[in-house]
C-alpha cells in the first residue's frame, strides 16, 4: 500500500495495526485547538503567525497532514500543548506515566511501614503496584506490611 496516498486520504500503519487517517488526524487536531481556546475562525493565520511559518503548512496540518519539517512540528506541539506521537499515530506517548507514578507512590508508603528496603525490593513493590488491581494490592500490600512491620 503506498502510505502517502489512497484515494485522497493519507494512511499511517502503525506498528500495533491500528490506522490513523489524515481525516482523523484533522478531526483529532480541530479538538485539541479547541480545547486550548485557539480561535477557530483564523486558525491558520494564528499558527502560522505563532510559528513563524507559511501559512499553507498550517493549513495543511489542519486539513491531517504531517510536517515535512520536523523540528517545526515539535515546535507546534510544545507551542500547542500536545503530544507529537498522539499528532502523528494517534496514541498517546506515556499511557502508563499515572499507572508508574501511582506504582512507586505505593512502594514509598509500603517502604515507611517497614524496614529498610534494598533498590531490589522496592522494584519488587513497584512492579508487584503494577501488576495487581487496585483491590488486590491493597489487601497484599497489608498482609507483607503485617510480615515485615518496624521494629
């Protein structure tokens, strides 16, 4: 399949075989202005005024198309408060930053309950937060508290 064009539309084939179109990418694009309150009338003379560049590369990237220059791309994200990766394929950079940050979160709390922990054991806490659900984490959190409890 020629990834630059099918039938007007741009395809991105993502390694985990989920597709996101130049429409889609357009639509995606169109909401997250919005949220950042970037008027709608005139928005490609806003970024291209913001950015410093021709106004046709705004267009294009909000008609889903994809900067050719991709220092300026990143420029636009960080000027727009957006994740590149999400821009381009549709997912999210770090989907599992709250899950890690609540994992270690856990394991600090599990380490004041008890006694000194090695680097080994408190990656054993933060992968065992990972792994288990909220749930059942809290219940085997208690039962190894009760076990390795200061002295």
């Amino acid at each position: 399949m020629n990834n630059r064009v099918n039938k007007g539309v741009t395809r991105i084939k993502q390694h985990m075989d989920v597709e996101m179109l130049k429409l889609d990418r357009a639509d995606w694009l169109k909401e997250t202005l919005n949220n950042k309150n970037v008027p709608e009338y005139g928005r490609a003379s806003t970024i291209s005024r913001d950015m410093q560049c021709a106004k046709a590369a705004a267009t294009g990237w909000l008609s889903g198309a994809l900067p050719r220059d991709m220092a300026l791309g990143f420029r636009f994200a960080d000027r727009y408060e957006f994740d590149v990766r999400e821009w381009v394929m549709g997912t999210k950079q770090n989907p599992q930053t709250a899950e890690w940050e609540n994992a270690i979160k856990t394991a600090r709390a599990f380490e004041k309950t008890v006694a000194d922990m090695s680097d080994d054991q408190f990656m054993m806490i933060v992968k065992l937060a990972m792994s288990k659900k909220d749930e059942e984490l809290g219940a085997l959190i208690t039962a190894l508290g009760t076990i390795l409890q200061k002295k």
